[in-house]
C-alpha cells in the first residue's frame, strides 16, 4: 500500500511491532533482529507504527473514520480449550501465554507471576509446532520432566499411501525441541487436571484411545478399557491451536462471520465496503508463507477499491508465489 502511494498507518496492541512472529515464535526459532531489521526498513520507507493500540479497546473504532480504509489482520488468537474436569487448577497454562511471557522477559520486559517449568514435571498437550516450542522452552526453564501427549495416531516416518503427492504429506515431524528432551506420546486423551487442596496442579488422569474408521462419517474417538493412567505434572501447557479471531472488532464494526468462526470477505472485502480483512483472521489458523501472501492480495484489493485500478502485483502474474 505503501509502495502504491497510499499513507499506511499500523494499529499493534502489544508494546512491540510483529505479531506472533515476535511474541509467538521462541527465539531459539526465529531470532527477533531479523524483525526489527525490516521493521526500520518499512519505517524508512514512510509507515507509521503506533503500539499498545488495542482498536475497539483503548482505541475507539470511531476514530477510524478518519482513515480511507481499513484492514484487519488481528489473527485467530481465540485459544481452544479442554472441557475436561479441573481445566481451571493454577498450573494448566495456555501455550501462548507461557511462550510471548517468555519473549518478553528475554527483552527486559518485567512479567509479574512469570510461568516457568523450573524444576517441574511438564506435559505439553497438543502435537504441533506450538507443542514444539512449549517443549524447547520448558528444557530451557530447566524443567525436571517433558511429556507431550497427541490425541491423533503416531504418523508415519514416511510418505504414507494415504497422502500421495501432491497431497500434504501426512508424516512424523521431529523438531530439534523433540530431540533435545521430550517423552512424547500418541493416542492420549486427557481426562482430569488433578489439584491439591490448594487448587495446585499435581497429576494428569489420561485414557487411551483409538480411532474407528467408519465409511462416509467422521471418524469416532473410542477409550480403551483399563487404560487409566495418572501422571505427575505440575505445569500442564494447552498447545491445542485456535478457534478463529476475537469478536471484539467485528462487533462494533458490524462485520459478518463465516461459517468457520473467521470474519467474512470476498476477495478480502467484508461486507462493510470500506474494511477489508487477510491473514488468520480470514483464513483461520495458517502458516506465515499465508499471511505474507494475504497481505500483498489484500493490499492490491484496497488499491483497486480506493483507486479504480492497481498496479500491484498479484498471484499468477509472476511476481508472486501461487501458494
């Protein structure tokens, strides 16, 4: 947009410009001098970037009027939860939570009541690569012991049949986290966070479980009898990705909602002409290659919309990935 002529204003809610690339990405994965080298780069360019402007929070989305258009790409940062007995025992702790504390206090960032797996058996549930990074920070904090507990199958180390190119291959990831410490499981389903008197985490009762294939219906989670196991934990991390964007915007803004929970837009237009949408908060829970690409579409989208024409690139012409 910028590039395009336009005056490009960014709206951050925390004290720092990049998102989850900053907040959600542990450091040992991605180091945070690669983000302030572009942002310096957009801010020689002429964009302003204001923080800890919550829009719709501390910030009216009145005095957005004053802009010619808007574009929202907040991300899917409602967390998914278990409904699982003892869910609210002080120790059970969103993966996001204890990861962007993490970041913060590695950059001089005071955190009251700072979650640590110092000296703590841990259980990180959820198999993805926010698992991932619970487990490598909790071997930083110096945790007594890493579990990570998966509800799916054990995927196969290679290719399987079932997946043949060009399909995604559905396979066994292994992270250098995992490889550092972590006692990792599948086909586990958590059954209660157990708590002392105190409301303190103590122990985890699991099942096993199994999947039943069932021709044209959706597969069904079966427990296997006598499977009962408890696990001493006093940190349990919920790395169980998100169910869609907060409702906070959408709300006072008066957009609609798709049928996934994600805000609705038609070639990244919501229904309000002016508000425009791209990234998680469009598409749901997606990679960074998806939010790259989003925001370039989304920026020829708002050109074409406040200009008639746009000499933006787009997917297809060559000068963009067709992801």
């Amino acid at each position: 947009m910028n590039r395009a002529g336009h005056t490009v204003t960014v709206f951050e809610r925390d004290n720092a410009i990049g998102g989850l690339l900053r907040y959600g990405i542990p450091n040992f994965k991605l180091e945070k001098a690669i983000i302030d080298r572009r942002i310096a780069i957009l801010e020689a360019e002429g964009i302003t970037f204001k923080t800890n402007v919550n829009v719709g929070v501390n910030f009216s989305v009145d005095e957005l009027k004053a802009f010619d258009s808007i574009v929202l790409c907040g991300g899917a940062t409602e967390r998914r939860s278990l409904p699982t007995k003892g869910i609210e025992s002080k120790g059970v702790v969103q993966a996001m939570d204890f990861l962007s504390q993490q970041t913060k206090v590695l950059y001089g960032e005071k955190i009251d009541n700072q979650v640590k797996a110092t000296g703590k058996n841990v259980i990180v549930i959820g198999g993805g690569d926010t698992g991932s990074d619970c487990v490598g920070t909790s071997n930083r904090h110096g945790a007594k012991s890493v579990t990570n507990f998966e509800i799916l199958p054990k995927p196969p180390v290679g290719r399987s049949e079932t997946t043949p190119w060009p399909f995604w291959p559905l396979q066994l990831k292994t992270s250098s986290s995992h490889e550092e410490g972590c006692d990792r499981n599948w086909l586990i389903n958590t059954k209660e966070f157990i708590a002392n008197e105190k409301g303190e985490l103590t122990g985890l009762k699991t099942v096993e479980v199994e999947w039943k294939m069932k021709p044209g219906q959706r597969p069904e989670l079966i427990e296997k009898p006598n499977t009962e196991k408890i696990w001493p934990c006093e940190l349990a991390l919920l790395a169980l990705g998100f169910t869609g964007p907060e409702k906070t915007l959408s709300e006072q803004l008066g957009l609609e909602i798709d049928a996934r929970n994600n805000y609705k837009a038609n070639n990244y237009q919501t229904n309000v002409p002016n508000i425009f949408t791209a990234g998680d908060m469009r598409r749901g829970q997606s990679l960074i290659v998806w939010a790259i690409s989003e925001g370039r579409e989304a920026a020829r989208q708002v050109d074409l919309y406040l200009m008639g024409y746009s000499n933006l690139p787009t997917k297809g012409n060559g000068d963009l990935p067709s992801l």
